[in-house]
C-alpha cells in the first residue's frame, strides 16, 4: 500500500506494542497495557471487518462451567485444577463487568439450568449423587459459604426431560455486541488504534523489532507483539494442545409471549440457549461431528442445524410455532487441558489463546495475564 507520510506517522511509526486480534483477549490486553503504560503506542490489528473468531459469535453466557462440566473436568484435571479454573472464568467475569459496566452489556444474572433428557438418566444421577460434593469444593474456593448449584422443577414445560432441573443461582447472560462495542469504545478512548482487514501471514525477530507480514499490505514494525487470536493461534505459532473448535448457532424470530428466562445447558453442555430479545437463541451439537468441526471455516452444516431445530420442535419450544431468522458459526480454541496458554513464544513475542469455550467468562484475565508477560 502506498502510504502517505501522515498515515505511517500516526498510525504504523514507532509502535510499542501490536495485538493481533480484536477479540475481548486482544482489547482486554490493550487496555492493561494502557493502564501500565500511559504514552505507549499500542495498535490491534483484526483480520477481520469485525473480530473473526467467536467474541461477537458467542450465545452471551456470563458463565462458568454446568454440573455435569464440571464433573466430566474432573475425569482429566485435579481438583485444585477445576477450582482454579472455576475461579478464574469468576475473577475474569468481574473484570470484564468492572471495565465495562453491568448497564453497557446489559449484564442480567437470571441463573442458569442444566437440562438432562429421559435417555441420559444415568449422566442425571451421577450428577445429583455429586451436586453436594461439587458444592462443598466450589463454597470453600469462591462463593462464601453459599451453594453453587440446586434443584428445581421445570417450571418451563420443557419436554422429554427429566423432570428436575439443576439450577445455578450465579450465572448470568449478557448482550455479546453490546460488549464488544463497549470494548472497542474504551478502548478508543483510551487511545488505542484498532485497525480491521489486516490478516497478518507471518512475523519475524529483526534488530530488536518484530517484523510483521500482513496481506495487501506488507511489512509494519514494533517492539512487541502480542498474539491473541485464539483457535486460530496455530496459523502463526506452534502452540502445544491447541486446536480450533466450530460453534455452530441458530437464532428464531421473535416468539410471543415467551416464557423462558435465565440461561440452559443441555447434554454436557454441548447444546445452550437462552431466550434473547424474545427470541431463542441455541447453539451446540459439536459433538455430532468433532472431526468436521475441527476447523478455522465459518460455515454452518446441515448435519447439526438440522439438529438444533429439532431440539426447539421436541424439546424447548415443542407446542410453539417459530421460524429460523439467522444461522451463523464462531471459532473456539481447545485442546486436552482446559487452562489457557499465556506464554512467551520469542523473544518479544507472547500469546494468551486456548479459552477452552469460556471466552466471555476467563478473556479479560487472559488478557491481563498475556499483558503482564508482554512486559518481561
């Protein structure tokens, strides 16, 4: 591109530090460098016209792990594990709800459920036989003596379930875009360049710089270089035990007199939907097909859409009329361990990725931790 010398003075001249990736680890990275460092320069790059990944694709749940997720963490982490990754998708929640502001995000805290269909009775069982030892762990660790999880009856004539519900007094929802335009707002404030369609393709350590490559557009310098594109991470480093997670999702038209209200989790969690402007949003069914859905494309599949609409015909909507409005799909990062990857790639180089499907829950302290190690 040829540059005028206004634009690569104020915008690509002596940058400090260069995010690639608008998501809330990126922006929540700027913002912590921002406040340790009042007169850096600090430029995010996107690749996309908006964040590409799964921060704006999200279903909005202010939450940190079911019943059942938590008991199936346990299968391949300690216990000190699970509470230390339960009290960071916490203490990444009151981050984000303290920069941003509960009103900003339309932050709601309704609980949430757990749903188990008539054929996982034993997954139903296992569950409630645990729902006190689970508590005991989580009340020492984080909520002050006070229960986690309970049951109720379904109050919301879901069908084909089992009759009681598992419910989560301190989950809550949020609206996803009001959130990150809230991000992207403070962070412009603050004085932080967030510059879109610029796919970076490689980067290399010259003369104590780090030379960056991005399409179209060629080579632009800074000091420092913080990557924090999640599921896409491998595409510009090696990182060990991560790989890309489709989400695929759905969302109705507006349902009259639609009585559901909090946030659901359904079959390990691997279906979730909540009712958004009275309307149900449902995603999930990456289980149907882990292989296909091990992958960087933002496409929908007719394998799990199909199945999602037959969950809100047979089983949360069952006696309602609704029509499909919008289909779309976002890009997770996971690997075998649940706790992310903040580490040093080079010298000059760090990554915060690997959010393991909690990105709204443990991004901003992934950002903050990936913004404190960019200083060493």
């Amino acid at each position: 591109m040829n540059l005028s010398y206004w634009e690569y003075k104020t915008w690509f001249h002596n940058i400090d530090y260069a995010i690639i990736g608008s998501g809330i680890v990126g922006l929540s990275c700027a913002l912590s460098l921002r406040e340790r460092h009042p007169n850096a320069k600090i430029v995010v790059f996107e690749s996309g016209t908006l964040p590409n990944g799964a921060s704006t694709k999200n279903a909005g749940f202010a939450c940190f792990g079911s019943l059942s997720e938590i008991i199936e963490d346990l299968k391949t982490h300690s216990e000190d594990e699970v509470v230390e990754l339960v009290r960071k998708r916490v203490m990444g929640l009151e981050i984000l709800r303290k920069n941003l502001g509960d009103k900003k995000i339309d932050f709601q805290r309704h609980g949430g459920y757990e749903l188990f269909t008539l054929e996982d009775e034993a997954l139903y069982e296992n569950c409630l036989s645990k729902l006190s030892y689970i508590n005991s762990v989580l009340k020492k660790a984080l909520f002050n003596e006070k229960d986690v999880f309970s049951v109720k009856n379904d109050a919301f004539s879901f069908k084909k379930v089992q009759k009681m519900l598992i419910f989560n007094q301190f989950e809550g929802q949020l609206d996803t875009g009001k959130m990150m335009h809230a991000l992207i707002q403070k962070c412009v404030k603050k004085g932080v360049f967030v510059l879109n369609s610029f796919k970076i393709e490689s980067f290399l350590s010259k003369n104590d710089q780090i030379v960056m490559n991005f399409k179209d557009f060629g080579e632009i310098s800074a000091k420092k270089l913080c990557i924090a594109t999640n599921g896409f991470a491998n595409q510009l480093i090696n990182t060990q035990d991560l790989k890309p997670a489709r989400a695929q999702v759905l969302i109705t038209k507006p349902i009259r007199n639609l009585h559901i209200k909090g946030t659901f989790h359904l079959d390990r969690g691997y279906y979730y939907f909540r009712n958004i402007d009275d309307r149900i949003l449902l995603g999930g069914g990456r289980n149907l097909d882990f292989t296909g859905e091990t992958t960087t494309s933002l496409e929908v599949t007719s394998l799990i859409q199909n199945k999602l609409e037959d969950l809100l015909h047979t089983t949360i909507i069952p006696n309602t009329p609704f029509e499909v409005e919008h289909r779309w799909s976002g890009i997770m990062g996971v690997g075998s361990q649940k706790k992310p990857i903040v580490m040093k790639v080079d010298d000059h180089v760090y990554c915060g990725v690997r959010l393991g499907g909690m990105g709204v829950a443990i991004g901003s302290l992934v950002g903050s931790e990936l913004a404190t190690i960019a200083q060493t």
